[in-house]
C-alpha cells in the first residue's frame, strides 16, 4: 500500500486566474455595448484599438524576454478595455495605443507582470495620457448624436504629432439639445449646476465612454459578486464612505455642496470601485484592510473633488489606495491563534 503526501492546500479550486479574468471581461461587454450605443463608431474603434494595443504591447514583451502564456489569462484584455472606458469617446486613436503601451509596459510588466504590479495597470495608462495629452482628455462630444453609426468623431483618426481638429462645429451638425461640452462634476465645479439623478443613472450626461450608466456598472459588478470573483467589500466601502463624507459636507453648507447621490453617480466612482480598486494584485487581503483601503479611496476622492484642481479624483484616490495597500495588509494582519502580537510583553 503506497502514500502519497502533498503540503496544502490539498482541495484546488476551478477559479484560477483566466477563469476569474474572462468573467470579468464578460461582465464588462454589457458595458462597452452601452458606449458603442451612446458614441458609435468612435467608442467603438477607441475600445478595439486601446484593447489591441495592450494585447499586442503584452506580446512584445514576452517575446523580448522570452516568456509564454501570459496572453491566455485576459489581463491583458481586461487592462485594455478598462482603459479605452475611462477615455473620452473623442480621444485620438494612435493616442489611445500610447496609453495601452504604457499601461503595459509600465503599469504591468516593470513590475515583473500579473501579480507582481504594484499600481492598476489601467490607471498608470490614463493618468500617462492625462498628463501627456490634457487637451485631448478634456473634449467631449454628444452623446446619442443623430450620425454616431454613421460618421467619426472627427478626432479619432488625427495623425499621430498632429494639431487634432476642432470638434465645436461638428457637434453644431448633430443637433444635440443641451449640449455643454463639460461633464456634470465640471458644471458643478465651475458653474454650480448639478445634473439630475435620472439622467446619471441613465447615461443621458456627457463622460467618458465607460462612465455614464451607474446602473448598468452596479449590475455588471453584482453579477462579479455572486459568482464570488470580486470582494464586494472593497466597492461598499468606497461608496459608502463617499457618500458619508458628501453628506456631512452637505450639511455644513447645502447651497455649495451637492446632495450624496450626485457624488455617488457622477464621475467615474462607480466604475472605479466596481472594477479597478477591486483589483486582487494591488489591493488588500485582510479583512480590516479592506475596509480601511475602501474607505481611504472613498474620502480621497470627494476631498479633490470638493478642493483639488481637477474635476474628477477616483484615479489618484486608488492609485494612492494601491501604494499604501502592503502597509494597510502588514498593519491589519490577525493574530495567528498561539502567538503573542510583536511588541507584547510577556
């Protein structure tokens, strides 16, 4: 009778990481669906051309240095998609290759790639293009505009070193009602006009690409949650303390701070923490810790928000919840039952 010994854990789980990875980017197509049906062709080509170029930049370095099967786990794709969401519909496309090298190159494989990356790949991507191209990443255009199927933003296909072309009277053409050319957190910034909740559920505000149905973001990341893919604690705990930290600011002054809703639905908060702040190789794995990274990401965000020079404080709020996260899992870690907490006398 022979023994077979193996250390644990001895029971191996289906959910590896290219299961985990495809089911977040099947969640993710309820959403690309929706821009590509509020912008058309530009969303559409933007999403294709940002996802290829994070796919095929992850390519390039494996063949450099000599590294195989990191394409099948999708973290490539996911990288791609999440980013292309964060841009505007507007946004060059040889642009939007620069920032999926980035995020790839440097977000991901300095780091020493999957699992080794220290910040979301994704964000490193959009604040390089942030920085590199604030014209660009500040231009919206309509949403449902009456040619989207038909025609192309007229800054999507801008030659690379370029002057891109101006977009104000292309928009006269589409006949959009209402149309600001700002987003609802800059109207509120700047000319203190607050966007219903209605049309932030809905999508009917002008945003990046991935940002406008709340709705749809927290159904996609519900569905994450059941299949037990994602910590839902991370997403609760930034939305709840935002909206916290939105309430208690309303009531010190209601005419200047707008009511937690808007906070909560506007932006990209919801596709932030429904997507990036979750990120299992940049975020923490001990319970208090999770809570504690949620709710430093929700306060920092409301704070540049309310007080920063930018509109918009999600990416710096995770990407400064990530740098902190190996101090937050060292300072959280439980006690294991036998031993004595350092620094404890006996």
């Amino acid at each position: 009778m022979s023994m077979e010994l193996r250390t644990s854990p001895h029971q191996i789980s289906e959910r590896s990481v290219s299961v985990i990875m495809k089911h977040v980017v099947l969640s993710l197509l309820p959403i690309c669906g929706f821009s590509v049906w509020q912008y058309g062709l530009s969303a559409l080509l933007l999403l294709l051309t940002v996802t290829a170029a994070c796919v095929l930049t992850e390519r390039l370095i494996n063949r450099c240095t000599n590294q195989t099967g990191t394409l099948s786990d999708w973290s490539a794709t996911i990288t791609g998609v999440l980013l292309a969401l964060t841009l505007p519909p507007s946004f060059p496309l040889w642009m939007g290759v620069v920032a999926g090298f980035v995020a790839i190159a440097i977000g991901k494989a300095l780091f020493g790639g999957l699992g080794n990356n220290v910040f979301n790949p994704a964000l490193i991507g959009r604040a390089f293009v942030q920085a590199a191209f604030p014209v660009a990443i500040t231009t919206w255009v309509p949403a449902f505009s009456a040619q989207r199927f038909s025609e192309l933003v007229p800054t999507t296909l801008t030659a690379p070193m370029m002057m891109p072309p101006d977009v104000a009277g292309w928009v006269k053409q589409q006949a959009v009602d209402a149309f600001t050319g700002a987003t609802p957190l800059a109207r509120w910034k700047f000319e203190n006009v607050v966007a219903s909740a209605h049309d932030l559920l809905t999508g009917a505000v002008t945003a990046s690409s991935g940002e406008t149905s709340a709705i749809l973001i927290l159904l996609c990341g519900a569905y994450l949650a059941a299949r037990k893919f994602m910590d839902w604690r991370i997403p609760v705990a930034i939305l709840a303390s935002a909206a916290l930290t939105a309430w208690l600011f309303q009531m010190y002054n209601p005419a200047h701070y707008p009511a937690p809703t808007f906070v909560l639905l506007s932006g990209g908060l919801m596709l932030g923490a429904v997507y990036m702040a979750t990120d299992m190789a940049t975020s923490p794995v001990t319970p208090l810790g999770v809570w504690i990274y949620g709710a430093l990401i929700g306060v920092v965000t409301v704070m540049i928000r309310y007080f920063g020079g930018l509109t918009e404080g999600v990416m710096y709020a995770i990407l400064l919840g990530n740098a902190l996260t190996p101090f937050i899992d060292r300072y959280t870690q439980p006690r294991v039952f036998g031993t004595r907490l350092q620094g404890k006398k006996k």
